[in-house]
C-alpha cells in the first residue's frame, strides 16, 4: 500500500493523494487515489508487468514496483488493478 501511494505522491505536484478503506463481509478493499495526470492508454495493458518504462519524466526506479505489488498481492489470495474509469490519476 505504501508502494502505492508513493508512486502517486511522485506524479502529484497540486492536488491530493487519497487512500481509502472499505470491508465488504469478509474482505478489505483499498484504494488509493490522486489527482495527477493519470496513466497513459497505451501503458495501462502493461502496468504491472516487470521491468516497465518508468512513467515520470525523471525515470525514477527501476521498473519492478507494482510488479512486486501484484505479487505480494497475489500471494495474499487478492487482487489489483487499475480503475480505467478514472479520467485522473
């Protein structure tokens, strides 16, 4: 989750970074939320493949970290995705 929200932090320069909570019976939802640019269309199919271009005009990082947030993830028996509703980030 912290891996999460600081790649949002990275891409908001005014704005907001929002995390939320929500229990649904016997599972946790967490989303996390901003009001950067948002993800390019041609880069959404590839988000969480391993070794990704970096997103940011400074190509921070290395590539891995929602690789590895998808995998820690799915080891917990859960899941992630990006929300392609969202016209922001």
């Amino acid at each position: 989750l912290l891996n999460l929200a600081s790649n949002s932090i990275k891409f908001v320069q005014r704005g907001y970074v929002r995390l939320r909570v929500c229990t649904h019976f016997n599972s946790v939802e967490f989303f996390v939320e901003d009001s950067g640019p948002g993800i390019p269309e041609e880069k959404r199919s590839k988000l969480f493949s391993r070794f990704q271009e970096s997103l940011d005009s400074l190509n921070q990082g290395t590539g891995i970290g929602l690789s590895l947030c998808q995998i820690l993830v799915t080891l917990m028996d859960g899941d992630i995705k990006l929300d392609n509703s969202f016209e922001s980030g």
